[in-house]
C-alpha cells in the first residue's frame, strides 16, 4: 500500500510508508527522508518500510543478541534519545500485551512472532487506528522481501552462486511454513 500524498491527518509514519518510524539509511525503496529531527526514511510502500523493519529486528536480535522485546525496544526507542520522549517499559510492556510475548522472556524468532512484533509496535508508533489501514498481507511482503534478503546476503558471503541462492530461498520456504 502507498499512503504518501493521502490526507495530512494521518500520521507522519502513515504518510511516508514507514509506520515503524525507521531512519534513513540507503534501505531497500526508499525515496526520501522525512524534514523532522529524526530523519526518518520515505518508502515507496509500506511493504519496503516493513521490509527495513523486519531487517532491522533481525539484526537486533542475531547481531546484538537482543531476543527478548524488551531488549529490542530499549534499542528501538531508547530513553536517551535527544530527538524523542521515548518510554521503552512502557513501549515494550504495550508489545509484550498485544503480542502475548512476555516482555523479558526470550522468543524465537520467526515469520510469525516477527509480524505480531512489528504490528503492536506499528501500533504503539503510529497509533492503532492508523495501523490498522495496514493490510497483513503487507507485513508478510514485508517480511518475505527481508527473507529474500537475508538469503541474498547468505549466498554472497559464501560464494555458492546463483543455484546455491535458489537452494537456500527453498529451503527457507520450507522452514517458515514447518515453523508456522
């Protein structure tokens, strides 16, 4: 969905495809960056802004070993940002209620804990009402073009080429739906 040039009313996540409020940082369909202090990035959908959020909570949890919501949240939103009035008990206990993943239990993560994580945060970000203009099926985009992301990047640093690439992007097919 493209909510950019849509009523001035909603929020500015909603308008810029980017209902997590993610930075800009070279992601992945981005077309802009937001005139606030935050600089948050410009999607050309909300797809890619929920792509640039599923890599980023992968990241978090595989790179700095933040498995909890908790820990995700006090990096997401940290108290001593100087650019927000950030909360993160009170951001990562509303995740952890809309969820039902406890806030300090580590989670697996996968496709399906993945996309309840970023609806309540796209919730908490942007507001419910207005997350809820975001059709499910543009988390699961969301999250399969991250997928085929992380695929990408498997296949590169080991060297296993193009048919390598297509093997590993089967095989993760394969293990979201036994996990789901």
């Amino acid at each position: 969905m493209d909510f950019r040039n849509k009523t001035t009313y909603f929020p500015l996540g909603i308008r810029s495809n980017n209902p997590l409020n993610i930075g800009t940082g070279g992601w992945q369909g981005e077309v802009g960056v937001a005139n606030n202090p935050q600089h948050e990035a410009i999607f050309i959908d909300t797809q890619h802004g929920l792509r640039a959020a599923a890599v980023l909570l992968h990241n978090y949890y595989v790179k700095y070993n933040l498995t909890t919501i908790r820990g995700i949240i006090s990096r997401w939103a940290p108290s001593n940002d100087p650019n927000a009035n950030n909360n993160p008990n009170e951001y990562a206990n509303y995740v952890a209620r809309k969820t039902g993943i406890p806030a300090d239990t580590t989670f697996t993560l996968n496709a399906t804990n993945i996309k309840a994580i970023m609806k309540a945060m796209a919730s908490f970000e942007v507001g419910l009402l207005y997350a809820d203009l975001i059709p499910d099926s543009d988390y699961d985009e969301g999250i399969r073009l991250a997928n085929q992301q992380e695929y990408i990047d498997i296949a590169v640093k080991s060297g296993i080429g193009i048919g390598g690439f297509f093997l590993i992007i089967w095989l993760g097919y394969v293990l979201l739906t036994k996990r789901n």
